[in-house]
C-alpha cells in the first residue's frame, strides 16, 4: 500500500522521510532511534504491507514529534504501537486515536491491543 496521510485536527500524521525537503533522522535520534537506514525501512514495510507507519507532525514545520505504527497480523488484525518525544504526549494521544479510527473503520482491521 502507498502511504496514507492522515489528518489528526491540530495535528499531521504522514509518513516517515529523509530526503531534501523534510528529514525526520533527527527527531527520530532524539526518541531514541538512531538506525540511519530506519526511515527506509519503514518505507519497505509499507510496500510490503506489514507495517505502516505515520510520523504525528506539527502541522506548520512538518517537525516529527512521535510516530505510531500499525503492524499487520494474520486475519484482518493488527497491532498498534507507539512512541513519542518529551512533551508531546497530546500530539500522540490525537494521533493514536485517528490512525485506531482509520485501521478499524477504513481497513477493516480488529486491534489486537
């Protein structure tokens, strides 16, 4: 599947990037990931459909503040899981409740919390 953008109201949530234009590296290293190839693999996950992955985004810089992952299972389930940096704890609650709202009513998918 392409990637998906989501919008959580107050928040963005898109997919990961490091290109010229945005390069989330940074805030990824200062939530504790600092796999320089990290970005591209979330970037296969997506192609793969195994996992998809949104970065919750301020709307205005496109800055990454935490990101939520959705990993498939077998029969139509799937996982959630996230993580967020200091002080954004609002920005993932928004974002976690979208990306629930799209997994169960736009993909069909049972969250297996």
């Amino acid at each position: 599947m392409e990637p998906i953008e989501v919008n959580a109201g107050a928040w963005y949530l898109r997919a990961l990037r490091a290109d010229e234009r945005i390069d989330d590296r940074p805030a990824l290293a200062d939530g504790g990931i600092d796999d320089p190839e990290y970005v591209g693999k979330r970037t296969a996950q997506w192609d793969a459909d195994t996992h998809y992955s949104w970065a919750v985004c301020e709307p205005t810089t496109a800055e990454l503040l935490a990101e939520i992952v959705l990993t498939l299972g077998p029969d139509q389930t799937a996982e959630l899981t996230s993580w967020t940096r200091p002080g954004y704890d609002e920005a993932l609650a928004t974002g976690v409740a979208a990306v629930r709202r799209f997994a169960e009513g736009g993909l069909g998918l049972t969250l297996t919390d």
